[in-house]
C-alpha cells in the first residue's frame, strides 16, 4: 500500500512495482486518515508511508497501523535526512527509513529488505541518528519555543502566548542554544528545522 498526499509520486511508485513479478499494489491513499481506512480491507504486508501528508500525518499514522496491525512492515517515503524525524518515525514502529531521492535506485531492494524481516536506514541518515544520539534531546517546551522563535516572534511575544515570563523563554533560549550547539537564535532555527525537530 502506497500512503502520500502527491498522485504523481504515488504514479511512479505504481509503475516501479509492476514491474516486479512477486509485488503488487493493493492500495493507494492520500493521507494518514485514509491509509488507517483502507488497510483492514487491502491487507497489504507493507505500507510505504510519506511522513508530511494533511490531517493524521506519517507517524501519527505508524503508530495506529503498529498497534491495529503488527504484522504489517512499514517504509517510510520522506525528503527528510534529519535525525529527529527518522527518529520519530523509527519510535512510531517504521521499519525502514528511505529518501525520496534514491528511491529510483533503492526502492524495490528497500522493499524487499523490510518485507524479509530486515530494516532499511540510508547511511546518511544513520549517521545523522547516531552524531545525535549522545545529545540531550530538546523538550515539548522547547521546541514549542523555537517553532515561535522561527516564525519570527520576539521573546515578549512568545511570553505572552506561552503565559511565561520573558526571563523564564530566555532561560529556555539559553538551553536550547546549548543542546543544539549553536550561539544564536537563526543557527538554532536553522539547525533544528534541518534536523527535522521544528516545521518551517
């Protein structure tokens, strides 16, 4: 089962896949809402799974396939090399993590490995997990912060939406420049949305 909000990439999976004598496509959805809706009927082994989809996106989605139907193996389908979304995705119950980028070249074996049992991580983003890994990992608190910092709001905004003092969001600024590693508000910003912990 194919699970992305985009027709033609779902277009080119389907056409990938017929030509595979010992695969077939028993569904195709558009969102994570109607992923979880057709799977009881397509009871497909594997589900390729996009992670930004409208509504119940990838991993909210992993998470009720993984519990509904364990036996299913989960892909996931991502643009995304940063650690903090593989991380998410591979917590929710993914078992295989593969870029958009390389799926003309690893799609079919990435398939193949997680039907068999296996997992399938690029070492790019590997790498990127492990690097990370030792870190302290930013807090709700925090990343609900930085999400503000990014949108372009100034500490006494963020207080006042957040319902904390001015002192206590420089507090959290401090620590979040220092679990990052970075010494500024835009190279937090621009490292956490790299490595998939905030939106832009």
């Amino acid at each position: 089962m194919i699970v992305d909000d985009h027709p033609m990439l779902r277009d080119g999976v389907v056409g990938s896949i017929k030509r595979q004598p010992d695969m077939v496509v028993v569904a195709e959805a558009g969102d994570g809402a109607a992923a979880i809706a057709a799977i009881e009927a397509a009871n497909p082994d594997v589900v390729l799974m996009d992670l930004q989809m409208p509504g119940i996106d990838g991993v909210e989605a992993i998470q009720t396939i993984c519990r509904k139907h364990p036996q299913v193996r989960i892909l996931v389908l991502t643009t995304y090399v940063g650690d903090a979304k593989a991380l998410r995705a591979l917590k929710a119950g993914a078992n295989g993590y593969l870029l958009k980028s390389a799926m003309r070249t690893d799609l079919i074996d990435a398939i193949r490995a997680v039907h068999g049992g296996g997992c399938h991580i690029p070492p790019e983003v590997a790498t990127q997990i492990a690097v990370h890994a030792v870190g302290e990992a930013l807090t709700e608190r925090e990343i609900a912060i930085l999400s503000l910092v990014a949108a372009g709001n100034p500490n006494k905004q963020i207080a006042w939406r957040l319902g904390i003092s001015e002192d206590t969001v420089k507090a959290h600024l401090k620590r979040i420049f220092a679990k990052l590693g970075v010494a500024d508000r835009t190279h937090a910003v621009t490292v956490a949305a790299k490595r998939g912990i905030i939106e832009l």
